[in-house]
C-alpha cells in the first residue's frame, strides 16, 4: 500500500507576492489589461450601439452591466480580529465672519 506524502505548509515568508491574499495573479492582471485596451479601442462602437438603445431602462442595464468590467466591486472592511469597523466622519463647518 502507498504512502500518502505529507507536504508542510508554507509559512508568510515563503509564500510569493503573487500568492498573498488579494493579491492577483499575474493571469489575472494580464486578462484584466488585454480587456482594458479592447474597451478602450472599441469605445465609439459601444458609444454607437447604445446610442440605439432607446429604453432607458435597457440603456441603463447595459451599462450597469458594462461597468462591472471597470468599477471595483465594494468589499466589506473588518477589523484585525474580523470585526466590522464603524466608519465615523466628522464635518467641520466653517462659522459665518461678521
């Protein structure tokens, strides 16, 4: 009967950047920039095939859909210990000179 081989698991230091959570691999950059420049070489068509959408609502989908390529998704931000952190923004406003 064979030996199942036991393989250590690799401390931070050993891992590659490329291989550190959220870091993406280099596949990933290269398909994201391969996407990048075809929608930036295809602009004035896409501009011109929504130009000939004329509900609102099947124009805004369309776009909402497209913008899933370019717009980062939002992540929830947790604490060092997996908390949720409360996000307080204090405004400063500026008293009236007499």
């Amino acid at each position: 009967m064979a030996r199942a081989r036991v393989v250590p698991k690799s401390t931070d230091k050993e891992q590659s950047v490329a291989s550190r959570k959220g870091s993406p691999n280099h596949a990933t950059a290269r398909v994201k920039a391969a996407f990048a420049a075809f929608v930036e070489g295809n602009l004035p068509r896409m501009q011109e095939k929504l130009d000939l959408i004329e509900n609102p609502k099947d124009w805004f989908d369309c776009v909402a859909k497209m913008a899933a390529f370019c717009v980062p998704k939002p992540t929830e931000i947790t604490g060092p210990e997996g908390e949720t952190l409360q996000i307080v923004i204090n405004r400063v406003v500026p008293t009236p000179k007499e």
